[in-house]
C-alpha cells in the first residue's frame, strides 16, 4: 500500500535477509530494519516491532527459512522457537507448519531454498486473499452507502487491521480501501486502543496516507458515537477464530461488539480462512497473552519539540491482557476471502 506516496508491502526479501518497518517508531519514523537470522525474527515478532495476525506468520516464516539456511538440521528446533514468539495469534503456527512440511522430506541442501520459496508464496496469497476480502467487504459497503448516499459512510475500527498487520491491504481496511479508490464518500472512527495504541499510531497513519478521512477517538467514545447514530457499521480484524465462530481480537473488541449488539449496529470481523482455528472449540480455549504492565504504566512520544520522550501515566500495578474474545453471537458476519458468511 501507499508509503509516502509509493506501493511497498510490509514486509520483503533482501540479499542477507528480510526487511520490515519498525512499527515501534510509527508513525514518527519510517524506519525498516532487516532481519537476518532467526533470532532476529523471533525478537521482532516478540517485541513487537511487528505485530498484526497475517505478518507475523509471514515474518516467522522466513525466520524459518533464514534458519535454515544457516543450519539445515535446525528445522523442529527453529519451529518451536518461533512457535513460541506469541501465543495467540493462529498464523503463526500456521504459517511455520506450512514451511515445514515443504521441506521435511527434501534434501538438506534444498531445504532452505525451499523455504524461501514457501515464505515467498505465503506473502503473495495474503496478498491475494485480501485483496479478496476486500472486494466482498465492499459490497456490504455499497449497499450502506446506497441507503444514505448524501453523507460519508461511517465505519468504527479497533486496533490495526491494516497493512502494517497483514503484508497488504490488511483484512477490515481491506474494504475501506477499495471503496475510497472508487470514489465513496468515507469517514473512519479510528479507536486510540489502548495501551499501545496501535489505531492512533498505526491506523490512522495509513489512513492518512491513503487520504481517507478519519477521527481517532478514545477507546470509549465508540458506544456514545452509536447511539447517535454516527457509526454505520464496525469492522475489525482478528488474530483467532475458534470452531464456534467466537473472535478472539485486541483488548476492548468485545466492548465493541456489545455497543453494536444494543444500538443495531451491524458488526462485521474480516479474516482469511487461515485465522479459523477449527482445533479449538470455542473462545474459552484460546490462550490470552498477557503482556507487561509497564506497556499500560507509561507513553512515549515526541514533545512539542520533537524529542522523544517516555512519561509514566501510574505508579500502581498495572495487568495487562492483550486480547479479549468476542462470543459469535454478537457478531454479525465474517468477511473472508470466500465471501461474507454468518457462520463459521
């Protein structure tokens, strides 16, 4: 998608490895950093430097591939490591098994090209499965637009279901990129979500790449804006959806979904079919990462001088959970790479 004005994806090979922004510094700094091993990729799926269901599949992916590469019997060892990086997301293994069982049977010497390709082919159909995505999701935006065509359609967001999250387009944006290309009039709440932020800095910054109108908002302005009538639709993302259709996604989607549920508004969750964990049965099985409390405890960002600065917000224990999960029954539909379907 657009960065400052050119087409990237999020992520990409180089000579030695792979490169991807630091979403950490978003969206003061565009910075990329190229990872090279393994543990490069692991650090930078676990620290967060990036983040997003879909990218951190692909990023371990090529970890797996650069582990290869530098030790070919390396295969379950680097697996499991990188398994480990974050427990919620269902890509990420999904993503690791893909490559492995490319290169399980092959040859040590061709593994780890092997790998690279499989890491290749892997960003190329997120791409194509959002692409998908976005253009179901955007019949349901039509037939909004179509009831009140005078006024922007407005659509709530929560956290980052963009392309920093995926390797382009991202999944809930997917639509609202596609829509504002042929030329519907928009406006996007974007929710701050708390306590990395990740609508504030992330969402919003490429929204405002792509010149689409949008206001972020704090977390729990979402309720007041639906019972005035100003939201039109919510659609996020997800970083897990279980075999009963119950959505796991960041902390507050769940408050979300019942303001939606008690004011009419519909409440879509968009994800290729690879973020279905049928392994699961219901959302009570999903493992709920929970993160540092000093993430919660203190803000960093630039002054009014442009210096970087970090404050602390409180002095108390902070606890910290980084996902909720939304029960199916409140969500309206999925839009996925197959269609907009109410059941999974």
């Amino acid at each position: 998608m657009k960065l400052n004005g050119e087409w990237v994806r999020s992520v990409a090979r180089t000579e030695a490895g792979i490169r991807i922004l630091d979403q950490r510094k978003l969206p003061w700094s565009v910075e990329w950093i190229e990872l090279r091993t393994a543990d490069d990729a692991f650090r930078a799926i676990r620290e967060m430097w990036t983040r997003g269901a879909p990218l951190i599949g692909a990023v371990a992916a090529y970890g797996l591939a650069m582990a290869l590469r530098d030790d070919p019997l390396s295969l379950d060892q680097a697996h499991a490591q990188l398994n480990q990086a974050r427990p919620t997301a269902v890509n990420l293994r999904w993503a690791l098994d893909q490559v492995r069982e490319a290169v399980r049977n092959l040859p040590l010497s061709e593994r780890a090209e092997a790998a690279f390709a499989k890491a290749d082919s892997i960003c190329d159909e997120d791409v194509a499965l959002n692409r998908a995505i976005g253009e179901h999701g955007l019949k349901l935006l039509e037939d909004l637009y179509a009831r009140n065509p005078d006024r922007p359609l407005n659509i709530l967001t929560h956290c980052n279901p963009g392309w920093l999250a995926t390797v382009d387009y991202g999944t809930a944006t997917a639509p609202i990129y596609l829509a504002h290309e042929r030329g519907m009039k928009l406006h996007v709440w974007v929710d701050e979500t708390r306590p990395r932020n990740q609508g504030a800095l992330l969402t919003a910054f490429e929204l405002d790449g792509h010149g689409i109108p949008h206001s972020v908002i704090a977390d729990n302005v979402g309720g007041l804006l639906m019972q005035r009538g100003q939201v039109d639709l919510v659609i996020v993302g997800t970083d897990r959806v279980t075999a009963n259709g119950d959505v796991c996604n960041k902390i507050g989607t769940y408050l979300k979904a019942l303001a939606a549920r008690d004011n009419g508004v519909p409440f879509y969750v968009a994800l290729p079919y690879t973020t279905i964990d049928r392994h699961l049965a219901s959302g009570a099985d999903v493992p709920i990462e929970e993160r540092d409390g000093d993430e919660l405890a203190w803000l960093s960002g630039p002054t009014g001088t442009g210096e970087p600065a970090t404050i602390r917000v409180t002095g108390s224990p902070a606890y910290n959970p980084a996902f909720d999960v939304t029960p199916a029954r409140l969500v309206t539909g999925y839009i996925t790479e197959r269609g907009v379907i109410d059941l999974i």
